[in-house]
C-alpha cells in the first residue's frame, strides 16, 4: 500500500517493494495482525537512523511494544540475515557482479558501550581506549556487508576474526580470498588456510604514510563502517545483547542497500576497476 512518507527514514515505495516480499507471512490462524507491517518497520528504522529508545517512539507509529517484539521476533527468526543476502545479491547484479563474491574484506570497530550495555558482555580496548564493544564485519569489494559479529572491545581481532570468518564461510560460501589490516596478521592467517581454506591478504599502509590517506582494497570497509556509524543509534552501543547489535546494524546495512536498488545509482567511484579477486 502506497502512502505519504512521515520521516526521512520512512521507506519509499520503492524500497518497500524490495522489503515486503522478504518478511516472513502471518502466522497463521489466531488474531489479524492489528499494525501494517510497513509502520513497523519503518518505526524499527526510525530507532536505528535516529538513536532514539524503543520507549520514545513517536506516538504515530505502532506502540513501541509492538515493534520491538516485531524487532525481536524477526531476529530470532534470522529474518535480517536472509534479506541482506537477497538484497545484496541484488545490488551486486546491478553492478555485473556474480550474486555470490568470491572476494571479502574484513575489519574491526570499536564503539562505547552505554549503561544498558551489559559487564558481561562488554570490555576495554586499550588500543583505542574505548570501554563497550567491539564489531567485526566482513563485506564484499563493494562494501556490502556480508557477515557482522558483536563482542566485547577486550577482544583481540585475530580471535574476533575468526568468528567472523567462520560467518563469512557460511554466508558466501565462494569468498575464499579476504583482505585485512596488519591488526590480522599472524596466526590468523595460517589458521584461515588450514580451517576454513580461505586466503588472508594483509594489506599495509605505505612507509612513511602521515595523516589520513585511502588504502587500496581497505576503503570499501572502512567506508561501511561510516556508513553503518551515521546511524545515530550505532554511533555507540546501546543493546543490552550482542545479537541485537548485530540485527541493528543489519537494518542498517539493509536500508543503505535498498536506497541504492530504488535509485539504481552505482556508488562505486569513477573509473575504478574491478578487483581481479571478485566476479
């Protein structure tokens, strides 16, 4: 059903024609369901693009009940994850990639943790001097996200790598060849090989590099880390559990995608070519 957006982060049509299909049907017998879906997820949205609580959800959207148990219960279902991979495959037909990637790229990020966030499930990154959590993503050579794994910041990134990767594995079974920063070196490498026969290249900054300067291979990432971070509610961590994180950054990996299938913009950067690792 077509209808007058509210707020910037309101789907558009078109991108609620990519959505709909995706979620899971009705349950079936029982009451109707009271809400359009498309409210709801638009209030998910809202919470992600804005940082506001689930508690302070604008009185014109569903109850703020409603859509978090919509939000819980479609994590719990892995909803999420099977439309990044549908969208993404999606995405990368339009730029005249194979669906699958058969190259990746991964990196870490640090974030504060709020005070909802959890002892357990929380640490200190001495690098970065940051106290909260930790993100792991892998993404393609376009920087689409493929897989993204929640930790404590206390966790080295060649440990938190390897769930990652182990994820990665999974989700795009022909990325065997993945890009990385120094902080992955070592081990991790060999362990890649033996366990999962995925090849890491670690690709570092020049000699004598000063001040900020775009790496080859590594600005995909490091651009959907920006990307995922100019969402207000992930520029810190505020989920007391880690999956909820990981399904927030979803949605919005999942909103950036659909804007760029509804306006069928390539936002590859002129004149680049393609890597000769991906298909």
């Amino acid at each position: 059903m077509s209808r007058q957006p509210r707020y910037p982060s309101d789907l558009t049509d078109e991108q609620w024609a990519l959505v709909e299909p995706l979620l899971p049907p009705p349950r079936r017998g029982g009451r109707r369901e009271k809400h359009p879906r498309r409210a709801v997820v638009d209030a998910v949205l809202y919470v992600v693009r804005t940082g506001c609580s689930w508690r302070q959800l604008p009185a014109d959207f569903p109850p703020w009940q409603t859509v978090y148990w919509y939000f819980v219960r479609w994590e719990e279902l892995q909803v999420t994850v099977g439309m990044l991979a549908v969208l993404r495959e999606r995405l990368r037909a339009e730029h005249g990639r194979d669906a699958q990637p058969s190259a990746g790229i991964i990196d870490s990020q640090s974030v504060k943790g709020a005070d909802t966030v959890g002892r357990d499930t929380r640490g200190y990154d001495a690098g970065k001097r940051i106290n909260g959590r930790k993100r792991f993503v892998v993404t393609d050579t376009l920087g689409l996200l493929i897989v993204v794994v929640v930790l404590a910041a206390s966790v080295q990134d060649r440990d938190g790598a390897k769930q990652a990767l182990l994820g990665a594995y999974y989700a795009a079974p022909r990325c065997r060849f993945v890009f990385a920063d120094a902080a992955f070196a070592g081990r991790l490498v060999d362990w890649a090989v033996r366990i999962l026969r995925t090849t890491i290249h670690v690709v570092r900054k020049p000699e004598g590099q000063r001040g900020f300067a775009v790496i080859p291979r590594r600005w995909a990432v490091e651009r959907t880390l920006a990307w995922i971070t100019a969402h207000r509610r992930l520029a810190r961590d505020y989920e007391r559990h880690p999956a909820h994180s990981e399904a927030m950054i979803r949605w919005a990996a999942i909103n950036t995608i659909t804007r760029r299938l509804a306006r069928g913009r390539p936002a590859t950067r002129p004149g680049r070519r393609p890597l000769e690792y991906d298909s």
